[in-house]
C-alpha cells in the first residue's frame, strides 16, 4: 500500500525544492518524490514543508536533564561538575533520561542520532520510541584490556535492542582520557568509532606540552603525548571513513588536510562550543577541504536542549561571524550539513539524508504558517530560520510515525527524568565543597 504526504514545499535535499510538492511511501521507504498534482496529494499539510528526517550526529541522550550544570564553569571545571553527578544516578535513572532525550529529539524533528553513550541506555531507549541510531559506546583509560571489558560488558547489555534501525558503534572518548593503544584497539573491532577531537586551544596546549589550566586537574588526565589528537591518529592511520571527530574547533590547516585525507567526518557542535566558550569551528575550511560535516546537539549539559533547529540557526550565525561574510553557509547549506551531511558522517547516507526514492522514509513535517517567514520566498531558509520543535507536525521513521504534535504523552517520561535530576541536585548539595 502507498501514502502520499503533501505539502506547500517538499525540499529532497538531494534535487532542488519542489512547490506543492508530494511524497510516496511504500513498504517503509521512499517510492516517489514529485509535484502533488502527478503524486496525488494524499494527506496534506497546509502552509508546511516536508523535510529529510533531521540528523543529529552526535548527542548524549543519556544527559537529557542536564541542562545548566555548571553554567559558566570553565571547562575542566564543567566537566568534573557533570562527572560527579552522573556518579549519583542509578541505572534506572540513566534509562529514565535516555528515553526523554529520544522523545525530544523526535519532537525536533530528528529521525536519526550518533550518540556517545556512557551507560548502554540510549540503545533501549531509541529501540522503544523507534529512533534511529548509531549508538557509539564510550570507553576510556590507556589500557587497551580494560577498555575493552567495558566495551564488552557494555555490548552484552545492549545486544538485544540492536537491529538494522539501533546499531553498535564505539566511542574512544578523548585523547586527553584514552590512551593511542585504546585508540588502536577500538579499530580492530570493525565498528563505526566517535570520538571528541581539538574540542578547545587548552586542550591542545595540554596534550603538546601539559602546559595551560589543565595542569590544575592533570592527575585526571593521561600524560601528554607530545602532539594533538588528530595528528597522532593521523600518523598512526587510525583516522578514516567510519571515524567521526566530534567538535574540531582547535584545528590548524594541516589538520584539516589529515581529515580530508584520511574520509574522517567531523560534527559540528556550535552551541556546545559556543556556551563552553570554546570557540567556533572553520566549518567552511573543512567543506571547502571535502570534509564531510554534520551537525549535532551534543548534551543539554552544555547546549540546554535536543532542538536541532536552535542548532542549524546556531550553525549559520557561527559560519557567518567567523568568516564575517554573510554568504559563508547558506540556509540550505546548513540544511544539508543537518541532514545528508550527518548521514554522511555516520556512515548512512546510502540509506537516510535526503528524500530519494529508496530510501528510508524518514522525514519531518513543519508548519510554518505562524511564522514572519510565510509566505514563502526561500522554503529552505524559512524551515532553517523558523523551524522548531513547537512547529513540527510529525515525524516518520521507516514511513511510521514515530512523533505527532498533540498525541504524545509527556508527562510520564519528563516526571521519570525529573526525579533523577532532582536525586542529582540533591546529592550535589549534600557533597562537601571541594
């Protein structure tokens, strides 16, 4: 059976936007894209746009309710705040929060997500709300045993919430807390691998020289190498296709050249980097370079929430100001970087990104009639600059709905994970200042 969805602008991503536009869906995937009056207009949405289904490539679903831990803490502060209280919480927690943060991206739009996970629980939760996922499980330390036995460990109690729609990846989390061997070893396994590069210019002064305010915390860290992460990846060839660099903001130009050389995607985190004070990343050197780039949210820790079109808006505003050129991104460049661009980086374009026939029917439908952006001039730029999850209609994954505005229950999930953010706040204030 077939279903066509309908709408002012479909924008394939892949083709050039099509006015009242249509998309067929059969057996969970794309079987047309086209003008409405050849489709037939089936189920139609007024005053919208139909969308690929939004990429967030990287997220921390497990962190949903950690929004402003550590406001304006510096980073290795920020960080040793968000270590202590994660401490705190019980694995029924951590489930708690995953499933909200699956909620809410789904609600934003997001049909698929690249997330670093610390405890395994994100691969249930994107199972039972039916998400997308590439689930990179964390690892840490310089021995390669050891990371590997939670590797391991972490792998047997996800197995039975993977499938072709949940998928295992491995994240060796940084070079700052794992070691090159762990590095080497999260290789061999042949998995989709993520991992946190030149994320701050402390960072890099760090692991140079062990110089800088990381000296203050460095008995948390492992020893310095001498040289940055992506130069020692590079040098050791452990950088490549299925590898995805998390933020890149401390990048000089031979280090663009070894991402470009090597097919590593990066994910771009501008409001993450951007409320850590970190910096912005030279997202037009890295395209311009053929870098595959991709757009994530990363942890409400450090960007409040999942909402991946604060993040595209984010993302123009930081290109724009960087290059101080109001042509440096386009709206539909950003688009594509939050689509195409972070299936790219996981690994999935062949199958998500854009809105082809056959593909995954993954796609999001946002109303924008309510907005100063309508009627149109740019449908692109009006998803981009107008979007949210509040004007999100709903949200397919594989041609089902997995969100509609109206028809979700919150309540459940947001009590769930509110009561873990209070056991968190409570154990906070009940730890001695130090």
């Amino acid at each position: 059976m077939t279903e066509v969805l309908s709408a002012d602008w479909v924008l394939p991503v892949e083709g050039e936007p099509i006015r009242d536009g249509a998309v067929a869906i059969a057996d969970g995937r794309i079987a047309a894209v086209g003008p409405a009056a050849e489709l037939g207009s089936g189920t139609r949405y007024e005053g919208a746009v139909i969308v690929p289904g939004l990429v967030n490539a990287h997220t921390h679903l497990e962190y949903a309710v950690y929004g402003g831990f550590g406001d304006g803490q510096p980073f290795d502060r920020w960080l040793a705040t968000h270590i202590e209280r994660k401490a705190l919480l019980e694995p029924d927690d951590i489930l708690a929060i995953a499933r909200l943060g699956a909620l809410e991206c789904l609600a934003s739009g997001v049909t698929t997500v690249g997330d670093a996970s610390y405890a395994g629980a994100a691969a249930r939760a994107a199972d039972e709300l039916g998400l997308r996922a590439t689930v990179y499980l964390e690892v840490f330390r310089a021995d390669p045993e050891s990371a590997l036995e939670r590797f391991e460990a972490l792998r047997a109690e996800v197995g039975p919430h993977l499938s072709e729609r949940v998928r295992l990846g491995v994240s060796p989390h940084a070079p700052y807390t794992t070691s090159l061997e762990v590095y080497a070893a999260c290789a061999g396994l042949g998995l989709p691998q993520m991992s946190h590069l030149a994320e701050t210019v402390t960072e890099r002064a760090w692991l140079v020289s062990g110089a800088g305010a990381w000296r203050a915390f460095g008995d948390r860290l492992l020893p310095p190498s001498g040289t940055t992460g992506i130069r020692a990846l590079g040098k050791r060839g452990l950088l490549g296709p299925a590898f995805a660099a998390v933020h890149c903001v401390d990048l000089e130009h031979d280090e663009v050249e070894l991402l470009a050389a090597s097919g590593a995607g990066v994910v771009h985190c501008p409001r993450s980097n951007g409320y850590l004070g970190c910096g912005t990343a030279p997202v037009r050197a890295l395209l311009d370079a053929g870098v595959p780039v991709g757009l994530g949210t990363d942890s409400p820790n450090s960007a409040v929430d999942f909402d991946l079109f604060a993040e595209l808006r984010a993302c123009v505003l930081a290109a724009r100001a960087r290059e101080r050129d109001p042509a440096a991104l386009t709206a539909g460049e950003a688009l594509e970087l939050a689509t195409l661009g972070g299936a790219h980086v996981l690994g999935r374009a062949d199958e998500i990104g854009s809105l082809v026939p056959g593909k995954r029917a993954d796609l999001a439908i946002v109303e924008l009639a309510d907005t100063g952006l309508h009627p149109w001039e740019d449908p692109a730029s009006a998803a981009v600059l107008a979007g949210s999850p509040d004007r999100v209609r709903a949200t397919l994954v594989g041609g089902e709905v997995r969100y509609e505005k109206g028809k979700v229950e919150w309540r459940k999930a947001r009590s769930a994970a509110a009561d873990a953010r209070r056991r968190m706040l409570a154990g906070a204030s009940a730890a001695p200042p130090g």
